[in-house]
C-alpha cells in the first residue's frame, strides 16, 4: 500500500527531452532522491542502449531503480509499483524529497494511479488470437474487439496486438469490456499527491536531440555492447526487444550495416517520442514545460 503522505515531484516527457538533467538539477536543490520509472534502465548489464544515468550522474544524486533486475527476471508494471513503493518509503523516511522520473508512461500511471482490477492474462485465447492474426492479419483480431467493446476498439489500432488481446481477454473472463473497467478506475484515489511535468520541447529541437542521443549510442559502442550481451546469453532479454537493440542486433547478425541501423533507430526514436507525448497530454493534472524548464510556483 503507498505511503500517500509522501508528495512525489514527477518528470515525464519523451526520450531525450532532457529528463535527466532536470531532475538531477532539481533533486540536488531540493537535497531529494531521483525513482526510475523507465522500463529499460531497471535492468542490469543493459547500460548504453538505455541511456542510463553516467556514473557522474548517479554519483551526483542517489538513484533508485536503475540496474536493479536481472535480465532474464520477468519484470511487470505491479512488480515496478512495488519496489518503487518501497523505494519511496526508505527516501521519505529519511526525510529527503522524492524526485520520480521517467518516459514509462505506464509505470507512471501504475505508480501514481493503481492497477487497474482486471483479471489475469488467458493463455489459451491469448495463443488462439495470436494465431487469428498471423493467418488473418491483425485487422481480423481488432475487429473481434469491434464486437464486444467498440468503445476500446475505436481506441486502439489493429496495430497494437498486445493490447487488443488484453481487452479481449477481460471481456472473454468477465463479460465486461475493458473500457468500463478503465471508467471505474478512473474514480480511484490518487496513491500519492504529486505534481507532474511533462517536459515538451519543440518538434525540431526534440528531433535534433534524438538524431544526436542516436549517434551517440553507436560511438559509445552499443553494437559491441549488443554483441557482448547475446554472447552471455542475453539474446531473449526482454530490453533487447528495445528500440536500439534490434538495430544493433541486426548489425552483429549482418541483416542491417551500420548506416541502416542508425538511420533506423533515430527514425523509431521519433515514433516513440510521439507516441509518449501522446500518452502524457492523456494524464489529468499534467504540466507541459518548455524550455528553458524553470519549475513552476505552486
């Protein structure tokens, strides 16, 4: 159960928006500690590909949830909200400040908001519905969510599997559709009072980073760390399914050189950048900052 006494400072925005930096900056002022709540950067031995905090960094400011999971360990958004639970106690009971920060939009809505009371995955329709969209196409799978609950269907595309097989199982085990559940989770109380900015640089600028992070990734060496990582027995790790990695991983596989990869990367950098904008411009009591980030007066 969180502690909802504790107040939570929360940065959020897309990759490469400057983040870190912030926090950091903000966390030495208020003598507080920085939560992860990025889903790659929990993750041990992952370190360039998930543009981890430096050394420098780390040392600046205590950090929590940064290289703490194993690889191979399965790892979930409840699992996040616990451990990030406890985290924050340990940092209030020293009386600092909690500084949450992160792109994980999900993680951030677990954490802040609760887990939705849905029931648990159906392995069996779930295998079943895969199969439907390899032989039909996804399209087919979407539109069976078209059937039982529209209003989730109209809201995602057949694009995304994942979460259209999630909405189908709930229907499928409660006869509900996964909108309802989301309406009634909607008026749970908050876990924490908190204040969260959203950093928004303009397109071009934010682009720019983007482009500058990606080149970056491959000077430092993540082709080699890509290399080293499957060579340890890594190649199934759940972050090697990141944007980066794959690009890497086709390098050392030969599928891709090294000018594809990281014109590829960047571009699927951009995707995600949108994509996690999207998603905060959804959260209620969101603040969009725009550079220079000066921390409003509350």
């Amino acid at each position: 159960m969180a502690e909802t006494r504790v107040p939570l400072t929360v940065i959020a925005g897309p990759t490469a928006s400057g983040k870190t930096a912030l926090a950091i900056e903000w966390a030495r002022a208020g003598g507080g500690e920085i939560v992860s709540a990025d889903s790659q950067q929990v993750y041990r031995a992952f370190d360039i590909g998930t543009a981890k905090p430096s050394a420098e960094e780390l040392a600046a400011v205590p950090h929590h949830l940064v290289s703490c999971v194993d690889p191979l360990e399965p790892f979930s958004a409840a699992e996040y909200q616990r451990r990030a639970d406890a985290a924050i106690a340990d940092i209030a009971s020293r009386g600092r400040p909690v500084f949450v920060v992160g792109g994980t939009g999900l993680y951030l809505r677990v954490l802040l908001h609760g887990v939705v009371d849905a029931p648990g995955a159906l392995p069996s329709l779930r295998a079943e519905l895969e199969a439907l969209a390899a032989e039909q196409g996804r399209e087919a799978v979407h539109r069976r969510l078209s059937e039982v609950d529209p209003e989730t269907a109209a809201r995602l595309p057949p694009q995304d599997l994942v979460r259209v097989v999630r909405a189908l199982e709930i229907h499928a085990q409660t006869g509900v559709p996964a909108s309802e559940f989301r309406r009634a989770h909607a008026f749970a109380p908050d876990r924490y009072p908190f204040q969260l900015y959203v950093l928004d640089p303009p397109r071009d600028s934010l682009y720019a980073a983007i482009n500058a992070r990606t080149q970056a990734l491959f000077s430092r060496g993540i082709v080699e760390e890509t290399r080293a990582l499957m060579d340890q027995g890594y190649a199934d790790a759940a972050p090697m399914r990141s944007v980066g990695y794959v690009q890497a991983r086709a390098v050392v596989e030969g599928r891709m050189t090294r000018e594809e990869a990281i014109a590829d990367t960047a571009q699927e950098t951009r995707r995600y950048a949108k994509r996690q904008l999207t998603w905060f411009r959804k959260e209620p009591g969101a603040v969009f900052l725009a550079p220079p980030y000066t921390r409003p007066a509350l």
